[in-house]
C-alpha cells in the first residue's frame, strides 16, 4: 500500500484526478473501475473541468461501476446509474454504451452479476479503479464479513449504511436495502486501485484498512493483498493512523526518487 497524506481534501481531489488523467494519457482506452457517494465529487468536477479544457478524453476509455441499489432502475434518481450520469458522464466525452453500471432493475439480478463479470473479463479487466471506504470499512457494497475473494453479487447492507446513506433519500422514500456490488475479489484484479477517504468520519476505517489485521470484518483490509493500492487521505482521514510519521518519510523518499529519475 502507497499511503499518501494530503493537507485537504482539495489535495485529495486533485491528486486521485491527476491518476486518472495520467491514466488515460498513457492508454487512452483504459477500462476504469468508478465510484459512487460524496468522496469522488470533487474529482469528478476535475475531470469533467479537465475534458472540457481538451486536457483528458474519454472517447476510447469503457468504465464499471462499482455497486447499484437493487430494486432502483437507472431512471431513479437515488440509483447509482442516474448519479454517475448527472455527476460524471452527462459531462465528458464519453460514449454511452462504454459505461457500465451493475442492472439494479434486473428480472434475474443473480444472472445479471455473472455477466457483469463477464463483461469486465471481455473489456480485458479492470486497469485503474476508484474507490472511497465506509465508515464500516466496506469497499464498494461489500460490508463487513464479505469474503475476500468474492465476485460480483447480491448483498445486504448493513444498517450503519442504509443509515448513512438515508441522507440521500427523502423522508418515506423507498431505500433499498439490497445491492449488487462487485466482489472484492474483482476489485482486487485490478491492476491499480485507488481509494480516497476525508474527513474525521473516516479516521477509524482508514487506521483499520492501513495497519489493522487483514480481515474481513474490515473488507477495506484486503487491499494489503494489492500490489498498487494507493490511499490518498486528508489530514483529517489519517488522524488515527499511529505510523503517520513513517508513511510521510517513505512519500518523501518516493518524491525525491521521482524526481531524481526525472532529471536523468
Ligand atoms: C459507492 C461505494 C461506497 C462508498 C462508501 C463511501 O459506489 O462504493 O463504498 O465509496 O460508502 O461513501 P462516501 O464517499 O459517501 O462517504
């Protein structure tokens, strides 16, 4: 695991965007695993300031989603499909049909995951995926006590969720309390992960993902399996992390590296 520790959430933003916008640049038709909730706005406001500046392009990039609400067909406005069109696609250069979203409206959801499976198999996997972390540790909807080779499926949020989630729902509206999530075993092939957390909220997932045991009662944990996991946090999202002082001297020495390797 990168752990890198930024002075806000700004920092955080632009940092995960710039990987994203590197991404691209480097292969222009990467297949890039994406996010929903408050964590990826700021950075999707930045790579949607970044197409329109003609800085990045989507043209030949196909995203995946991490997770949908089972039961919420893309038309609803809490499902994760309406978000990433209002909040990302609606903005970018990116064709529709390249835009994956798990099918919250599936007549047979257990099929639906398979093919969403399959489907990321026949983009020829994953190459950079986004990830934020719930206050329980979960990765995508993979709540605690996921198996940590498990694949795309149908899971069951916990309550902590649904309620921290009720924020985006209506007081009577329905919320759903059944997700189809990719598993972390398809978040861990991906060949670089990137996961951002803010915030003080975080703080306690954040220290478990980083230097807690490897566990599913903390499915963010299973990212010390990955060999380029790299969590980007704000001051605030690192405050309990007791070996904070070591994970700043290794990025320095990564930067000053870096640097050295970009003079020769
Ligand atoms: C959403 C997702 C979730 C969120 C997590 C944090 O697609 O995968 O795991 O990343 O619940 O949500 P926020 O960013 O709202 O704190």
């Amino acid at each position: 695991m990168q752990i890198v520790i930024l002075s806000s959430s700004n920092c955080v933003a632009e940092y995960g965007a710039a990987l994203f916008i590197d991404q691209l640049a480097a292969k222009p038709d990467s297949v890039l695993g994406l996010a929903t909730g408050s964590t990826p706005l700021a950075l999707y406001q930045l790579l949607i300031a970044a197409c329109q500046q003609q800085r990045v392009s989507f043209a030949s990039a196909k995203t995946f989603n991490l997770d949908e609400y089972l039961g919420l067909a893309g038309e609803h406005p809490q499902s994760y499909r309406y978000f990433m069109q209002q909040h990302l696609f609606n903005h970018i250069d990116i064709s529709p049909e390249n835009t994956a979203v798990p099918d919250g409206a599936a007549v047979d959801p257990v099929a639906a995951c398979a093919r969403y499976e399959q489907q990321i198999a026949d983009a020829g996997g994953i190459d950079l995926q986004l990830l934020g972390v719930g206050r329980n540790g979960h990765i995508g909807f993979n709540e605690p006590s996921s198996g940590l080779y498990s694949r795309t499926r149908i899971k069951t949020l916990t309550p902590a969720t649904i309620a921290d989630n009720s924020r985006f729902f209506s007081a009577g509206e329905y919320q759903p309390h059944l997700s189809i999530t990719m598993g972390i075993g398809t978040i861990l092939d991906a060949k670089k992960v990137v996961l951002l957390a803010t915030g003080v909220s975080k703080a306690g997932a954040v220290k478990a993902m980083v230097e807690g045991p490897l566990t599913a009662a903390c499915p963010a944990s299973a990212l010390q399996l990955h060999q380029q996991a790299i969590i980007v946090l704000d001051e605030a999202a690192a405050s309990e992390l007791t070996d904070i002082d070591f994970y700043r001297h290794i990025e320095r020495e990564n930067q000053a590296l870096h640097n050295r390797l970009r003079q020769q």
